[in-house]
C-alpha cells in the first residue's frame, strides 16, 4: 500500500502553524504517511498563494486543512488516501 503524501505549508511566527506541525509530527508516529514541511518564506508564489491560509495541510494534493489541524478527521483522510491508492 502506497503511504499518502501530507504537505504541510508555513510560516516562521506563524503559531498556527507551530501547532500544525507538532500535531503532525505526532501523528505520524500512528500513521503511515510522508510529511513534507515547505516554509513559504521567501518565495513570492508561495506566499501569495497559502499566506492568509496558514497552516494549510495537502493530502495527496488536495487541500484538505486550513489555520487548524483536527486529527480524527486528518486520520480519517489519511485512511482514505492510502485505501484510493
């Protein structure tokens, strides 16, 4: 079974975003999944494509999260992206 990509999007100060990422982190240790942490600091495209959005959370590509992680329903969509592989 294929694992799920999970791109989370932030920012430095961003304490959604702290927060995001410790849940993440975390549940990985549960989940089977690839998290990628892409800081948009810096990149103007980024920035002005996730900046009012942060923390924004992709599984497999599609926006599934924005400003907070809610972990059933991430483990859920987790579930249901390694069960559509």
């Amino acid at each position: 079974m294929r694992k799920p990509e999970v791109v989370v999007y932030h920012a430095p100060g961003c304490h959604l975003c702290e927060r995001a990422l410790e849940q993440l982190r975390a549940l990985r240790e549960e989940l089977d999944f690839e998290l990628r942490e892409v800081d948009i600091a810096g990149d103007p495209e980024l920035e002005a494509r996730y900046r009012e959005w942060l923390p924004v959370v992709e599984i497999d590509g599609r926006r599934r999260f924005t400003y907070h992680l809610q972990p059933g329903p991430f483990r859920r969509a987790v579930a249901q992206a390694a069960a559509d592989a």
